[in-house]
C-alpha cells in the first residue's frame, strides 16, 4: 500500500518536518514493514513561468517549432535580451526556450526547467543551442515531471486549475516534494490498503485520538428507499454455505458535467499512490477505494437494463473484462449483470457486466457522453472472489482488497462518498433513491481472560493498558459478567471485547492477543532463548534415504532438483502404452505454466530435462540422480474433497475424509547416466556406460539396506526391450526398473544412443524386513566348494535358475556364483551354459565331500525337474 505523507496529514496530525525514514521504522515496529520509498525526484530550478512571446518557425526537417520569451520571475530572468540571438525579442527580462509542443498560447503560465536542474531519470538540464536559438531552459510535460504519461503537450497550469507567479516554486506548486512511503500490508489485514486503515494505525501508535471518517455514525449516508434502483441477489451455488454478495448500496447521481475533469490534486493523490487517472468519473470511484479501502463501480444508468442482479456464472458462459480478454466464466464465479423486464418474463438471465469484486466489462463502462451513473458499492464473500481472481489470473485493486475482507459497514458510507464528491467536482444531483439489500453482520464478541495475555507474549500488562491497546483498533471494551464476583486483581478480569466490523481477521481471543502485542510494541517482548529438546536422532527412513543418498555420490551421480510438473507430450515421448497407469496424472487447477499442467508419475519424466540442460551447456559424461516425490490418481474420489474454512478443526472422521482426497504421493528415486561410466586416462580409455551400471546401482541399493531383490529380464517403455531389467522384493512388491533406454526415446528427447537410467520406489524399500539383524553364530568349519555346468534355454533368466539352485541346495549353502556363460556352436540351437560355483558350509561339523556332491546333486535335480536343465559335461 503506497501512503503518500500529505494525504495521511488529512486524517492525522503529522508534523511538517517528519522524517520518513525514522517513520518506516515506526510503522514497521506494529507490523507495517517499508517495501520502498518515493520521494523527491527533482532537484534545482523549476519555476513557474510565463509565455512572453510565441513565434511558430517551420525548419528543413519539417518540424514545426516554438521559439518563446518565458518570463521565469526576476531571480531567474535575464537581465537584457542577447544581442547576438538571430531572433531578439522585446527588451524586457526573460529566458529564450525552444519548445516543440503547441498546446499553449501567449500568456499562459506554464512549468520551466532551467540549466541546473535534474529530472527524474537522472536527465540533466542545460543551455544547448538548437534550431538556430539558444534554448535557456525546457518548458515541461507531464511526463518529463513524473505527473503521469501525458506527453502530447506541456503543462497548462490553468488546466490543472492552478496558478502562481512567474518565479514561483514549481516544485512545491506540483506538489514534486512530496513523500511516499510504500508499505507491505499482510493477507489478513485487508483495512489496511485504505488510507483509513493507514491513519488509524498512525494515531494509535502516536497515542492521538483519531476520527474515523469511515464510520456510519461520522459519515453522511443515505437512507435507504423504496423507489432505489432495483437489485436483486440470485445465488443458487453458495460457496461453504457463504452467498457471494451479502450487501449491496447503490445511489444514483444525475446530471453529471460531461466536460468535467479529474482536478489536479486528486491526480496527484491517485499517481503517488500507484493508479493511473483515467477519468473524472473512474477517478473518484478508485479515490474513494483508496481513502477508505472499499472498491465501487459506476454504471452509465442509460445502457443498464431495468435491474441488476447478482448471481453465479452458468456452465459455458464468456465474458470479455475491460483488458478485453474474453473469458471462459466458472460456475463459481460470481457475476454482476443486468435484466430487463422482457428478460424476466422470458428467464432470461440478461449481459454480464462485470466479474463480481474483480474487473468490469465495457457494456455499461462510462464514458465521455456519461451524464447519469448508478454507483455500486457492495460487499462481496471473500473466498468467492479470491477464487475467481486466481482462477482466471486477474488480480486487481478491487479483488485485492476484497479477497482479505472488506468492512461490511463501509458499503453507504462509501456510496454516499463518491456520489458526494462527483456532486462537488462534476456538477451532478444527488438522488434520494437509495438502494440496499441485505444488511451488515452483526458484531463478534469475545471473551479475553487479562491473565492469559502476559502468560502467552510474556509482559505485564495492566487491564487498563489492554483496554487502551483494544480501543485504539476500534474494538470495545467492557469488564466481563465474571469480574465483580473475582475481585479487583488484574489476573482475574475477563474482558468483553466487541470486535470492530472492520476486522474480519479476529476470530478468538488469541487474534485480540495478537492485537496487544502488536500495538504494545514487538520491543517490549523479551527475547528469550528457548532450551533445546532432546532429540530421537534420525527416524529409519531418514537413515535409509541418507545411505542411499551417500551410495549414489559416491559412484558419482550428482544429485538434482526438477519441477514436478510434466505433460501429455512427455509420456508420448517416453512412449508410455496408452493404457499405462503412469499416463494417469493429476492436472493442476492453476499451474505455473499452460505447457505443464500435469503432476509428473514419474521421476525420468522431469529429470531427463536436466541431462538435455547439461548436453546443452557442453557436459558429455553426465550422471545425475533426483530423490523426490511422484503423484498418483490411483484411489482417489471422482470429485472435489472436502472442503473447510481457515481455523476449522476437523473431526476424526472429517481428517479421514480429507486425506482419502489427496493423491499418494510415493517417494522414489532415479538416476540417469550418459557417456561414460569410467573416465579415460592413463588408466586405459575408459568405457561407456551399459545397462549392467544401473542395474548393479540398484542391486547395491538394495544390499546396502539388508534387502533382498530377485531381477527379471522385463520389457516395459520407456526402456530398451532387451536390456531392461525388474526388480521384485521378497513380499512380491516391484522395487523398479533398470537398464539402457529405448532408442527411439533417446531420439525423442536428444539424449545420446545408449543413455542408462534407473527408477526405484523408495516406500517399497521401505516396507521391506531388514535382514541386517541376524542372530546366529559364524561357523569355523572349512568350506567345501562344488562347480557345475547346466545347459538350459537361452531366454531363462540367469536370476531365475540361480534360485532354483539356491532352493534346491538347502540351508548350508553358503553361496552361490555365476562364473560362466557359453553360448557357442556346441550347444543346441536356442540353449546356452550356464556355469556355477557353489560354496557349501556347515556349522557344526567339517563336510565331506559326498556330503557337498549331494547338495549339488539335490540342486541340479530340481532345477532340471522346473526349468529342463541337463548338466553339461
């Protein structure tokens, strides 16, 4: 909120020399924090000045210029004319000017920048020669002075309704000295974007009285009439049970000057605070807005149908806001339209004519031709228009100050404001015809224990301090029914604090805590350091996400953060099935960008975009890891889940509800490696990275858990269909997948030939048994070591054979390893050999060697007996 110090001088006093500095620093001890600061801009000679002489010269270049005699005060005049100059004018103290505008004649007063001077812009003024002349000075737009954007023309100062004498201090005049602080206002305080909100804060934390020119029983308002413009309110789908509009004022002011314009001050005002002067009309609508924080709207009353109502958009309905944006409306959005009685009878819902609290359409906008308006002033769910203004990304002045709580008093009060001051500005008359529906709520009243406030902010206050702090907000306050009967002692008195309507963000007694403390003074808190806790140390998972974090570095993978935001086109590229469940996203109602509006299933899907970046910027050999979470739709209900307002505490049974809403969101882990995956050096030239890389990462990820995974030969996109692997856990769950990706997704996304990556399910992990924990005793006794030879189809996996053998050989086998594969032309078509060394040990005796042969023997039985394996000799 942009607070300009000689308005905020309006309503409080505020000395003359105050130092806007050391007042940022006030403001932001209650909370009211300095975003920036505006202040003078231009420094040295600018004066008021007075065309003397005007003579139109016509130059080779085509322009037509303006070389004038400007008489700029004695202090600043020449004393004679120059002698040399081509073109003297009258002997008479003044300053030749060269000026290419043409919206001024002989003897008007006008703005001149004199050598010395600097502009905003850091723009330095000095005597040139131009044109033939000596140009002395600059006579000045609105533009170059940071009035506004006009720079069609110079300043008139008769048409800004000012004047002066030559010599005058422009500066001043223009009211360039002035400051502006620019102050961040936090979401729950929504009076606050309100020079009324501004200057009561000022008063309270000055200790002056302040008079509150927002309040009913201060200010004029109409009452209301029967014969006012006709509204009504149709709300058929109530956000939380909440109608969309509970309040609606509008008067009527006719006979409006259409020649009317925008007075300079007011322009000034609206320029420091941030908004733009459109016209006379809009003008004082936003004025009032930022003077005591309620939005309006005006309506031309010639293109209004007979009445306006309020209602919800329906289904497939556009509208076109005054950006001259058509939008597809919300059946949540709130809308303002009007009706005719023709519609009506027909039920008919008649045009829109504004996106309720947040912009309005060019149907009724007034215009140069304006001569009667209707004036809204309304009070709108704060909910509703929040949700409308980001559905369609259309955040304005009003939506702002509506979406944090708008006072739903301050709707006559405003209404008659405006309509005042269009009366005083644009010659207009008021109408009695008052229209209101629906009336204020009624005032919240809280009970606050005095012995609660110093225990939760820690300093003493008296109960009078507390009533003082309380009323300085605009609430009050009473002693409780409870407080005779507990004697006098401050620790026993319940106050009763009626809560000011202005302040839709105090709910419970701990918002009034705030309150005090706030007001009171942050400094007045001690800061005390709280002892730290003992701690538990790490649960399991973070240990485990640690080991699996510090294996991967350590084999080199860097780790990476993407966005989790992903698209159709993504899964085409991955070449996902169409029936794949990884095609099943959750689409974001308001995403960051249109190209991504979908929560990724996935980890490849996002992280892929980091190795391109990489490839692009010149790496070659890259490995990069992310751990993070993955959306799934998989159970989630078919609508919206349940919904609560801000502070609402739901039941068990409510929290059940509510978390059966929200997707699951696993925790996965995945890798990608391109190039190399040893490095060239003295050492040899290195090797490229191959599918068996990442398939032993993930089996080391598994073992450095104590969990045990059995890999399976897989063909799943969007990896190669002949080197892809799958791991499946103990319990039968699927860990992952792993191997060299598809060719043709390589292709899609310019990843080079060959790239490997892998993608685990962390929770998966998780869930698993850690067989880490053993409580048996090593044995002593010597090993026997057993080799045997099978032959066996060449699609059986390796893994697959290996845990037959493992079964078939019982508990003292030790281990078993794979030393050999044979596939030549002394094997049968479609078979290969398999060669495996078996390490036998008991524990309570040394083997004999007839033992270690019959585990062998009992081994290859069954694996002939389940896969046909025949040993080969």
């Amino acid at each position: 909120m942009r607070v300009p110090l000689n308005w905020l001088a309006d309503y409080v006093d505020l000395p003359a020399d105050t130092d806007p500095h050391a007042l940022a620093a006030e403001f932001a001890s209650i909370g009211l924090e300095e975003e920036d600061f505006f202040g003078p801009e231009i420094t040295g000679p600018l004066v008021v000045g007075r065309v003397l002489e005007l003579v139109k010269e016509e130059h080779s270049n085509g322009k037509t210029v303006n070389w004038c005699r400007v008489d700029v005060g004695p202090e600043h005049n020449e004393d004679a004319d120059d002698p040399k100059d081509p073109q003297p004018g009258e002997e008479r103290p003044s300053r030749g000017i060269i000026c290419g505008a043409h919206n001024f004649v002989v003897g008007d007063l006008i703005v001149a920048c004199l050598p010395g001077a600097v502009l905003p812009g850091d723009f330095q003024i000095a005597a040139r020669k131009t044109y033939g002349h000596k140009s002395d000075g600059m006579i000045c737009s609105a533009k170059e002075l940071g009035l506004g954007e006009d720079h069609d023309g110079i300043i008139v100062l008769k048409n800004l309704g000012l004047s002066g004498e030559p010599g005058d201090d422009a500066i001043a005049l223009l009211g360039l000295d002035q400051v502006t602080l620019d102050v961040n206002v936090t979401p729950d305080r929504g009076y606050q974007l309100s020079m009324r909100g501004i200057a009561r804060e000022y008063a309270q934390m000055k200790g002056q009285s302040f008079t509150d020119i927002g309040s009913p029983s201060i200010a004029e308002v109409n009452a209301p009439t029967a014969d006012g413009f006709p509204v009504v309110i149709e709300d058929s789908n109530p956000i939380d049970g909440n109608v969309g509009c509970d309040q609606f004022t509008a008067v009527q002011v006719t006979g409006l000057d259409t020649s009317a314009q925008t007075p300079f001050w007011m322009q000034r005002r609206l320029i420091a605070a941030g908004m733009r002067p459109i016209s006379l009309i809009v003008d004082v609508t936003n004025y009032v807005m930022l003077e005591l924080g309620q939005p309006l709207h005006a309506y031309d009353t010639s293109l209004l149908g007979d009445q306006i109502v309020v209602r919800r958009a329906q289904a497939g309905e556009k509208f076109t806001t005054l950006d001259d944006v058509e939008r597809k409306l919300d059946p949540e959005d709130l809308l303002i339209t009007d009706r005719n009685s023709s519609d009506a009878a027909s039920g008919r819902g008649g045009k829109i004519i504004g996106l309720a609290g947040v912009m309005g359409g060019a149907a009724v906008e007034v215009n140069d031709e304006t001569t009667d308006v209707v004036i809204e002033s309304a009070h709108f769910d704060p909910i509703s228009i929040a949700r409308t203004a980001r559905r369609h990304k259309l955040s304005s002045e009003a939506s702002r100050r509506f979406e944090r709580g708008v006072d739903p008093k301050l709707g006559p009060v405003a209404a008659r404001r405006c309509a005042d001051l269009l009366v005083e500005l644009a010659g207009g008359t008021l109408s009695p015809a008052t229209t209101q529906v629906g009336q204020a709520p009624e005032p919240t009243v809280i009970e606050l224990p005095v012995e609660r406030v110093g225990s939760l902010v820690g300093v003493d206050y008296s109960v009078s301090e507390i009533t003082e702090l309380l009323e300085g907000v605009g609430a009050a306050v009473t002693a409780g029914s409870d407080t005779a009967a507990s004697g006098n002692a401050d620790s026993n008195v319940t106050l009763s604090v009626t809560v000011p309507s202005w302040r839709t963000d105090i709910t419970d007694d701990v918002d009034l805590i705030e309150e005090v403390a706030r007001t009171g003074g942050y400094d007045r808190i001690p800061s005390i350091q709280p002892a730290a806790r003992a701690g538990n140390g790490l649960t399991e998972a973070q240990r485990t996400r640690r080991r699996v974090s510090n294996l991967l570095a350590a084999d080199g993978f860097t780790e990476v953060l993407s966005y989790p935001f992903t698209s159709d086109k993504r899964d085409d590229q991955l070449r996902l099935d169409a029936g794949d469940a990884r095609r099943s996203h959750i689409r974001l109602a308001n995403p960051m960008s249109e190209d991504l509006p979908l929560m990724r299933t996935n980890l490849l899907s996002t992280l892929v975009d980091l190795v391109v970046r990489n490839l692009g910027r010149g790496a070659k050999d890259i490995a990069l890891f992310e751990a993070g979470l993955v959306s799934t739709s998989a159970g989630l209900p078919a609508g919206p889940g349940p919904r609560h307002l801000p502070g609402y505490h739901p039941s068990d049974a409510e929290l059940e509800d509510i978390y059966a809403s929200v997707p699951a969101q696993p925790y996965h882990y995945a890798g990608i490696i391109t190039g190399n995956a040893e490095l060239a050096g003295v050492w040899g030239k290195g090797r490229k990275a191959e599918a068996t890389d990442v398939i032993d990462t993930v089996r080391r990820i598994a073992a450095v858990n104590g969990i045990d995974v059995s890999v399976e030969a897989d063909q799943i996109a969007p990896w190669h269909p002949g080197r892809a692997a799958r791991f499946v856990l103990a319990d039968g769950q699927e860990l992952g997948h792993a191997g060299e990706l598809h060719p043709k997704v390589c292709e899609n996304l310019g990843l080079p030939a060959r790239t490997v990556a892998f993608e685990i399910d962390f929770d998966a992990l998780l869930a698993q048994d850690d067989l880490r924990t053993w409580d048996g005793a090593l044995s002593t006794y010597p090993v026997s070591r057993q080799d045997v030879a099978l032959i066996v189809d060449a699609d059986l996996p390796t893994q697959t054979l290996a845990a037959t053998l493992r079964e078939g050989a019982g508990e003292e086998l030790e281990l078993l390893e794979t030393f050999d594969l044979y596939t030549g032309d002394q094997l049968p078509e479609g078979k290969k050999s398999l060669a495996f060394r078996l390490t036998f040990r008991a524990p309570d005796r040394t083997l004999k060697a007839g033992d270690a042969s019959a585990m062998r023997e009992a081994a290859t039985q069954l694996a002939a007996e389940r896969h046909g394996a025949e040993v080969r000799s």
